[in-house]
C-alpha cells in the first residue's frame, strides 16, 4: 500500500450496549482503539454501569452482566462525556473514527449526549471524517452473496479474529478489515477522506432504499426512516430532522 490515510492516525470505536434500538439502549462497554501504520498501537477499554438492568439476551451475546456493570463499570454520563471528547477531538485534527456499522454506536453516542449534555455532536462542530467498514464493503464488492456481519467481513479479508462481541476486539478487527479494504481497493486509500464521508452517506441511503424495497416486495416491514440516515439516525435529533445534512456540508468543506 501506498502513503496515505491508512497509513496515517485512525481511531476505532466500539460499543457493547443493553440491547439494539439506538434511540433508547445504552452503551454497558466501550473501545477507542488507536492505530498507525496499518497496525494498532493503542486501545482503551472499560466496561459502563447503563444505570438498567442488562436484559439476559443482550448479555448472552456480550457476557456482561447487570451486576458486574454495576460493580466494575464507570458511570454512563462519564463513559458517553470520555468517547464524546474523543470523537471530537479526532474530528478537530482530521482523523478518522473507524467501525463497523457505525450509524449504530455513533447514533447511541449522539442520543445520550443529547440526553446528559443537551447538544449532540454536530452542534459541537463535529462532521467526521468517518469510515465505516460495512459501508464501504457494501459500496467496493456490492454483489458478492452472503451476510457482512463483522466476522464475516474479517473471514472474506483474511483478518484473525481475537473474539466476538468485545468491544475492543471488535474495534480492532474492524480496522484490520479497513485496511484490507485499502489493499484491494487502491482507490479507496487513495480518496480523500471529507469526500468518502460525504459519499458514505450517499451509498448507505441508495443501499437502504433498494433493501426497504426488498423488503416490502416479500411482504416484510420497509427500513425506517432513521435506517436510511448515516452516519447518525434521525432519532438522535428526538423527532427533528436528521442532523446529517449538516455533518456532509461540514464534511465537504
């Protein structure tokens, strides 16, 4: 690979929450994992007290119980304050938050600091740049069959998996597939980084569309408008429009 962005700084992020409705659940552990040179050099991790019960399904996939968030969990208002800041910050010095399906954690991120703070990211004056690995999977191999759940992912890029459902193994594997992405797609690594936010959104709505209509073709429920938006749901803004305008006129100064 080339000099370039993926040779440069990048921060992965990872939630483990209380359940998947990005709106109401909450974060029970989160992972900003840092990486340069295509390697990771640094990771941060610790498990959140939600402040709820973790219902017995969601801890059935992530391990973590009620009692242990409770016992050895940081309080959620700090939890979301600390990411928050991180995010912000790597958006003040152009570098980019990495995941995997990240309208989920950065829509969880967005709703509880509304909710504990009162502004959400964009008001702060965040607008990326953001790099999501099931976006840019979807948009660069969009006919290749099967499910792109993570593990999926790291098994089609030939990248080793430590677990699953731990937020730090998770942010980590995402960038790894990330940088294999960059491998088999020159042009990718090549493409500006303001440019790929912008267009992320703009694939994952076309992407949202043609599978909403799927969807109601075979007598399923359509996506929900806040399923078309990325990279943060409208149901960040409670009911109000969808702050994502906003962030791709920032991300395409």
């Amino acid at each position: 690979m080339t000099d370039g962005w993926h040779t440069g700084e990048l921060i992965g992020l990872d939630f483990e929450t209380t359940g998947i409705d990005r709106a109401h659940d909450v974060p029970v552990s989160y992972a900003l994992v840092r990486a340069r040179a295509t390697a990771v050099v640094g990771r941060e991790h610790a498990l959140v007290d939600p402040g709820r019960p973790i219902p017995p399904a969601a801890t059935a996939i992530h391990k973590i119980t009620t009692e242990q968030a409770r016992a050895e969990g940081v309080p959620l208002a700090a939890a979301i304050g600390h990411v928050a800041g991180a995010v912000l910050d790597a958006g003040r010095r152009g570098v980019p938050v990495v995941g995997m399906n990240l309208a989920f954690d950065l829509s969880i991120l967005d709703v509880q600091l509304r909710r504990l703070e009162g502004e959400g990211l964009v008001e702060r004056g965040w607008s990326g740049p953001v790099l999501d690995v099931l976006v840019l999977d979807r948009h660069f191999d969009r006919f290749r069959s099967g499910k792109r759940r993570l593990e999926n992912l790291c098994a089609h890029y030939g990248v080793a998996v430590d677990s699953s459902h731990d937020a730090s193994d998770d942010a980590a594997s995402a960038l790894g597939v990330l940088f294999a992405l960059c491998a088999r797609y020159p042009e990718l690594a090549a493409a500006d980084l303001d440019t790929l936010t912008t267009a992320q959104a703009t694939w994952h709505r076309e992407w949202a569309t043609g599978y909403s209509r799927w969807r109601t073709e075979r007598g399923l429920p359509a996506l929900t408008p806040d399923e078309h938006s990325w990279p943060l749901g409208s149901a960040a803004t409670g009911g109000q429009d969808s702050p994502n305008d906003a962030l791709i006129t920032g991300a395409a100064r």
